[in-house]
C-alpha cells in the first residue's frame, strides 16, 4: 500500500467539498455557482487522485454518486432502474482509450458499432407508463431518487399520455431530456422584458425552472419540448437486441427521438460523427453540451456492465471548453463555515458558455501566485465543458502599470480576528469560529439544513437577519425564539413567524447521526455522523471517547478521528451539546433500538437487495426487511447472508454466486415477510 502524501489528502479533501458544495447549488437548489465545464474539470481531478490513490476515496465523493437529493417540497418517487451519469472525454485521445478498454473487456480487436446522438443540454428526466398510460415523471434527483413532476410533464405537447399502437409493453420507463429551443427561449425571455418580469439566462435554466414549478399550471405555459434517449426498464421483452432499434420502436410508440441518431462502426466513426455535429451545433435549433457514444447491442452493454456509478459501454464526448476575457476590477474575501478565507474576483460582467459571469472564486493564495494574478489585468475565464467559471490565465501583454498586487488580509474581513495559516495547506483560516459573524451565519444555516435538524423556513436571509439584529448568537438562541420577536423581523408577517416557530420546535425530535452531523465537525459529513452514530449508540459515549477510540470506526483516518476528538474534547463544545440537549433536543439512542431488534426474525443478519421488483419499490422492500431486523447493505461481500433477487440483476449477482452467497428470488420473498 503506497504512502498518501499529506498535500495530496488535503488537495483531494478540498475538491470534495467543492463539489459536494456545488452538486448541492445545481441539483437541489437549481442556482448553479459553475459552469458545467469547470465543475468536469474538478470532478476528473478528483477521479485522477481516486484512481492514483484508490484507499483515499471517501464514500462522500462525488464519484460515488450521481447526483445530489430532490427538494423536500415534492414528493418523491423511486427510480425502478438507477439515472446513471456517464464518463466524460475531452479529446479524440480519450474516446480512443474508451475504445481500447470497450474491446479489451469483450476480449477482441473487431470495432464494435456505437449508437450517436446529441447530449441536449436540459433536464434529465424519466416517463413511466403502465399498460401504455403516462402514470409518472421524476426528475433524475440522486440517481436512485427523483422529484414528482408527473402534472407539468403532462402539459407538455411532445410527451405522449398515451402510447401508439395496440401492441404496447404492460411496463414501460423511458428516459429522455426536457429542453426549449433557441427560438422558443428568445420567445419566453421577450415576452418577460414586455411584461416587466424577470428573464432568464439560458435555454436549460428556463426549461429545469419551468419544469419544477409546484403550479403546473405556470408549467403550461411555458415553451418546454422532449426527447426521448435510453429505455429504463420495459416488460414484457420486446425482443430487441440494440439501442438503436430500441430508439426507433419509441418512436414508433408516439416518442420524440432526436433526428441526428445514427450508427456507426468503431471510434473513428465516432469521431467523424463529432467533427460533424461541431460544425453544425450553431445551426441546430437547440443548445447541446456534446455527444453521447453508446455500444449498440444490448448483448455487449450487458457484458460490459458498470463502474461506479456509470456503465462502461457510454461516454459522453464534451465540446472544448468556452472562454473569454474581461477585466479583473477587484478582489474580495470570503469567511466560510469553517473560516477558510477565500479570494473572490469581481469580473466586468462577460458572458461565456450561457451565462453572464461575474464573480469567480480564486481558491487561494497558491492559485493567484500561480496564475501572477493583479487587480486590473486582463484575464480569461473559462467555462470547460459548458460549469463553474475558473480564471484560466492572465494576458500579460496587456497589463498596465495602474495594475496592483493581491494583498492577503492579516484580520478576519468579518471580525478582525488574527488570520492563521494552515500547515502544509494553501487555506489561511480564522479561527474565532462562531465569535466570528460569518461563521456563526454558515454554522446556523448548516444546523438548520435538511440533512441536519431539518429547520423549514430558516433560509438564509432570515439566519442574517437573526444574527445581524442580535437575537441569535449561537444554534441555542433558536430555541428561544417567540412568534412577536420574529415578527419583527424585515420581511417576516406573523404567520411566517408562527411556521418558523413551529419547525423549530419540530426539529427537536431528530436522530443521533443528524445531530451529529447538525454540529458542522470539521471533516464530518452525512455519512460519517452516520458511522459515528452506529459504532457509539450513545452521546455519552461519543463526548467521553478519545482518537484511538474514532480511529476504530469505519473508514475513519487520522485526520477524521483527531478532528472529532478535538471537538468534543472542547468544553465550550461540551456545554454546547449539553444546552442543546436541555432546550428539548431528543432521539431514541441506538443502543435501545438494537436491544429491541434482538428477538426479531431476522437479527443479525446482512441481506443486499438487487434488481427490479413486480411486488413493491425497493425502498419498501428495504423498510420490510429492516422491520423485521435484517441490516439491509448497499453492497456485496463476504460478510453478507442472503441477497435478493429481482429482474434485472447486474454485477451483484454475479459476485454473490462466487462468494456462494444464499440467493433469493421475489417469489420466495413472501414467505419470509409475512
């Protein structure tokens, strides 16, 4: 096992965040801080790291999941098949290197056929019909799970409620990107200015806002179209053996497929199809981000399988990144939650790749030394692969003399504290921690997060406003709070006030591990707090435990335990946890739940669930089982008893059988739960 470096963990920490911070802003919130290609550009660098240092990878890595979760304020609905992301190319180099592996893998030198087709820059989303009727729509959300959008995907014109034919499959999931034309888009924004209303900014902004309206009926109104890509799930078997073929008998079913498919034979037909379709991308009638190359016959795919979270017979090939240049007019600092400070570039506003760019994060003092970056240079920003923009280099030759040095701040820009730099890190830091007005501002909005005590309401205008009239100095202060206090508040009438105040006292009940999580530790995301939670049971034991102890947890490294043992070592920390506890604050500890769990019929044992159920969603299946106290997994191994199998089995399958894991089928499931 090779050593990790110390600046390589930090670098690979730091990109986690990043992104997590930005698949957050683009999935969730729909308020995309990046480009597409500056968010790529992260993103292959963490998977270089990952590949180099194969034990470093954490289970919070963006590489490990597709996406992020859907907004609470839709319901949701479970994917019968997983919205998978696909593997990105940047060059013709790497699309041959796709190949090699394609033809490695099926052991033979003879090109196998891809199917090509634009990658519509829209919303992916998945159409699912029973006995030929639309019965739902879902967003793609994390990949396993979606948003309800069944009402507004029925108000747009090119989506079939009904499938054609007298032949239709009984079940039947379709996935395909909602998109608006150029045309359509101008249209759309045209009207807004006449009317007053705000505009937006590019085709894909309008089209993902307009199909997450909770008023479908705004849906409506909306020039929104469809094509339709792949075939999730569909039964019974139709019988087709290729992509291509599958495509064609959708359309044949009343579907939109996208007038440039094609099939060609091996890479350098791939490459032919791209070259064309780079020429013809300004002609087209809508905004594609590249091309999507999928290995055509089923019997292939199959055989090919998956990584990760993507299947090894896709790619998506990504036109060259977007690029302009404008002027740096200034450079301010950023406190975040943990008070790393962070240079933020004022930009004369430029449009590039969609949007209007304005700011642009500068990452750190080693970034802007890099790049020998000065307030009032020229410089070029980028937006690779059409997401987060990035200052790429400086135009020397046009910098003058009025050009001035970035000077690092000595003081916190928030509290005047001493600023720290971080060993062996290129993050200077203050650490006043919630003394500090910025920090406690992020500290309380993490605490009040979804994943965390799950406070509605308390966004982040109104977090600034509690703190900024005084009335919260610490996550506490919250439970103090009354209705005539809030009311008080810019903005804020009296029933707002009275919701507010209620979801306060709702976050009172929560779990362990979302408490744990609630606190913001360094290092600490959702499911770490969750291993934390199930190694220790109870907070007692968590606040008395000590590094060699952490170190014992699952997946926990140096850094991970000293940074929990650090915190609560902390007797400001300690009385933190204490008055949260005294205000209300409850959970059922683990250790009870595990001592009721041990005469339930399935105690102890590790079940993994595979492949698509007739009977009931997959998540249901997941609650019966735990119910009757099985630990349900996510993934195969030794250490596993009995793995469920439903239609569709991939890979899981297949190394239960060489571990002579016990296998059953749905038809046998009956049985056991009743």
């Amino acid at each position: 096992m090779s050593i990790i470096p110390v600046e390589v963990k930090n670098q690979y920490n730091s990109i986690v965040s990043e992104l997590n911070i930005h698949n957050h802003c683009y999935h969730v919130l729909d308020e995309p801080m990046i480009t597409d290609g500056e968010y790529d550009h992260l993103l292959r660098k963490l998977i270089e790291i990952e590949t180099q240092y194969p034990n470093l990878v954490s289970t919070s890595s963006p590489s490990q999941r597709v996406g992020a979760p859907p907004l609470a304020t839709f319901s949701q609905i479970e994917h019968t098949v997983p919205m998978l992301s696909l593997e990105n190319a940047f060059s013709n180099e790497e699309l041959k290197s796709f190949e090699n592996r394609v033809l490695d893998r099926l052991k033979t030198n003879i090109p196998v056929e891809y199917a090509c087709e634009p990658k519509l820059d829209g919303i992916a989303v998945s159409l699912r019909y029973k006995s030929g009727e639309l019965v739902s729509a879902a967003t793609r959300g994390d990949g396993s799970i979606g948003e309800d959008i069944t009402n507004n995907v029925r108000t747009i014109k090119s989506v079939p409620l009904q499938i054609i034919g007298d032949e239709v499959p009984e079940f039947l999931d379709v996935r395909g990107e909602i998109f608006m034309t150029k045309e359509a888009f101008s249209k759309l924004n045209k009207k807004a200015e006449e009317n007053g209303r705000k505009t937006f900014v590019n085709p894909r902004n309008a089209a993902a806002g307009s199909v997450r309206q909770l008023d479908s009926g705004i849906t409506a109104t909306r020039p929104l179209d469809i094509c339709i890509y792949s075939v999730g799930d569909i039964s019974p078997d139709v019988g087709i053996i290729s992509h291509y073929e599958m495509l064609l008998k959708l359309a044949d079913y009343g579907f939109k497929i996208s007038d440039k498919l094609r099939v060609v034979e091996g890479i350098s037909g791939c490459i032919d199809y791209y070259n064309q379709l780079e020429i013809e991308r300004t002609d087209l009638a809508y905004d594609i981000d590249g091309i999507v190359f999928k290995v055509n016959k089923f019997g292939l795919q199959k055989e090919l399988g998956f990584v990760a979270k993507a299947p090894r017979w896709a790619i998506a090939r990504k036109f060259p990144a977007q690029e302009a240049s404008t002027l740096l007019k200034n450079v301010e600092f950023q406190v975040g939650r943990t008070g790393a400070i962070t240079p933020v570039g004022k930009l004369e506003p430029v449009f590039v790749g969609g949007v209007t760019v304005s700011n642009v994060s500068l990452h750190n003092r080693d970034e802007i030394e890099r790049l020998d970056l000065r307030i009032g240079d020229t410089v070029i920003v980028r937006r690779a692969g059409d997401v987060i923009p990035q200052v790429v280099s400086v135009i020397v030759s046009k910098r003058t003399d009025s050009a001035k040095k970035i000077e690092f701040p000595k003081y916190c820009p928030v509290c005047n504290s001493d600023l720290e730099k971080v060993p062996s890190q290129a993050i200077i830091r203050c650490n006043a921690g919630t003394l500090c007005n910025a920090q406690l501002k992020e500290a309380i909005k993490h605490f009040a997060s979804r994943k965390a005590l799950n406070i509605d309401g308390l966004g982040s205008s109104i977090v600034d406003s509690l703190v900024d009239s005084g009335l919260v100095n610490s996550v506490i202060d919250l439970y103090d709070l009354d209705i005539d206090s809030v009311a008080q508040l810019d903005g804020l009438a009296k029933k707002s006030s009275q919701n507010l105040i209620n979801s306060i006292n709702h976050s009172k009940s929560t779990t362990l591990s979302k408490f744990i999580y609630s606190l913001g530790i360094r290092e600490v995301g959702e499911t770490t707090a969750k291993s934390i939670s199930k190694e220790f049971c109870t907070i007692g034991r968590i606040m008395n435990a000590k590094v060699e102890d952490f170190l014992e947890v699952a997946d926990f490294g140096p850094v991970t335990a000293a940074n929990v043992a650090d915190f609560f070592g902390a007797i400001e920390n300690q009385k933190l946890v204490e008055k949260l506890l005294a205000k209300g604050i409850f959970w059922e500890d683990q250790e009870d739940t595990v001592r009721k769990d041990d005469n339930l019929p399935l105690a102890g044992q590790k079940w993994v669930i595979t492949g698509t159920f007739s009977s009931m969603p997959r998540s249901e299946l997941t609650d019966r089982l735990e119910f009757l106290g099985a630990h349900v997994a996510s993934a195969v191994s030794k250490n596993i008893d009995i793995l469920v199998v439903g239609s569709n089995a991939g890979s899981k399958l297949k190394k239960a059988e060489e571990l002579k894991i016990k296998i059953i089928q749905e038809s046998e499931l009956q049985n056991i739960l009743s």
